[in-house]
C-alpha cells in the first residue's frame, strides 16, 4: 500500500531502554529453510473464523474483501504485500528511492531508534479501529509472525502500523528474504502471501531477529501440530 503508514504515540519508545544492540542484530535477514512447511502452516489456515468486524482492501480503491481470521492461538489474514520502507533510512529505504518514505516506525527498537525496513523483517498491521483492533487479541509490537509466500516462510515481528481500512503490507527485509521484489517503488506481489500473527509472544529486543525466528519456530511447530487431543 502505497500510503505513509502510521506513528503511535512517540512517548512510548522514550520509556524504552537506551541500549546498543549486538551487532549480530544489524545483519539482513536471508531466508532458509523453516523447520515448519509452507504447507503445514497453510493446512491450518484453510478455512476462516472472522474475528474483524468486516472486510480490509489491500490497496486504496480495491474491493474491500479481506476479513482477518482467527483460532485460538493466532490471527491471520491472506492478502497482497506492498513494500514498507519506513524506518531508519538506508541506501535502499530512503526518500529518494521512496516517495512515501516516513523516517519513522510504530515500535521503535532497543536503543529508540525506528527500526529499519532494510535490515528488520517486519509487517504492517492496520492502525486500530472500529474494524479491527489487533492489541484486543493478545498482538502488539514484537509479537511474532510467520509469512508464508509460495514454499517459503519467512519469520517476522509486527513492527509498524498502517491506514485503518488496508492490510497487507511487510518490510523491504521480509520481501527479499521471501524471494520479492523489495522496490518500494512498484515492488511486492498482488496476491498469494498468508500472515500468521502468533497470540501473546513478543521478541525483546524487536530488533533481535535471531529470537524471532527461535520463537516463530516453536510458535509455529505448535500452530501446524494442533492442541493436545485433552485440551479439544
């Protein structure tokens, strides 16, 4: 979605602790292989409980024909991706290669800074409204995501928000990890990536994309094998 995504309130990265994160931190997120299929995961999304109150659009002027659906552990949506590079600018996320470029994040990370698209891979979830509410389902900054595209899952963290009535939307770092074209520009796909938002689990630091993908693993090994057969 091509529109400038939205800023919580700054007040709130401020009471963040100003710490320097590893430098293991800062290196882009490469995809590889996921100890979870695609296909595992997408089995468990094949049919949708609604849990917003209507449909989202992916883009403006598009039909509003996405309903965010949810089980007991997770929230999840099928959509397009467009390309967010807000955040700390970059050679690649800046606002010469983005027209629409905010220097700015929802969440921002251990040391206040924005994150950075270029480097972090991270969704886009819509701002809260009347439609849906995200932070009423246990989500929030940090949370974990897992992105699936064709045979790859990419493992993310909720990072920015967005326009209330559009949806579908991932950082420059999870477009290329997934195999996407990353150009904020024209980039992205125009259908085909399922989001899988795990309930209640949060990445601290938000930067620490290694925690990200040992959390989404497990996350996401206990979404595709179903509750224990007592707890049905």
């Amino acid at each position: 979605m091509r529109v400038q995504s939205l800023t919580l309130a700054a007040a709130s990265a401020a009471l963040l602790a100003p710490t320097t994160p590893p430098a293991a931190h800062t290196h882009p997120a490469v995809w590889r292989e996921s100890t979870v299929s695609a296909a595992e995961l997408l089995a468990e999304v094949r049919d949708c409980d609604p849990v917003s109150r209507g449909h989202y659009r992916s883009d403006n002027g598009a039909p509003a024909d996405i309903p965010v659906c949810g089980t007991r552990d997770a929230v999840f949506w099928k959509a397009d991706m467009d390309i967010d590079c807000d955040g700390r600018p970059g050679p690649r996320c800046n606002r010469r290669t983005d027209p629409y470029f905010a220097a700015s994040t929802a969440y921002a990370q251990s040391d206040g800074r924005p994150l950075s698209a270029e480097r972090l891979p991270f969704i886009v979830v819509p701002a809260p409204s009347g439609l849906w509410d995200y932070r009423d389902h246990g989500i929030g900054g940090g949370s974990v995501v897992a992105v699936v595209y064709r045979d790859r899952v990419q493992y993310a963290v909720v990072g920015d928000t967005g326009p209330q009535g559009i949806i579908g939307e991932a950082s420059y770092a999870t477009a290329k990890a997934l195999g996407i074209r990353a150009d904020p520009h024209g980039g992205g796909v125009p259908s085909g990536v399922t989001y899988i938002v795990f309930k209640n689990t949060k990445v601290s630091p938000i930067e620490d994309h290694a925690a990200a993908v040992t959390e989404g693993e497990q996350a996401a090994r206990r979404f595709a094998d179903g509750p224990p057969a007592d707890a049905e």
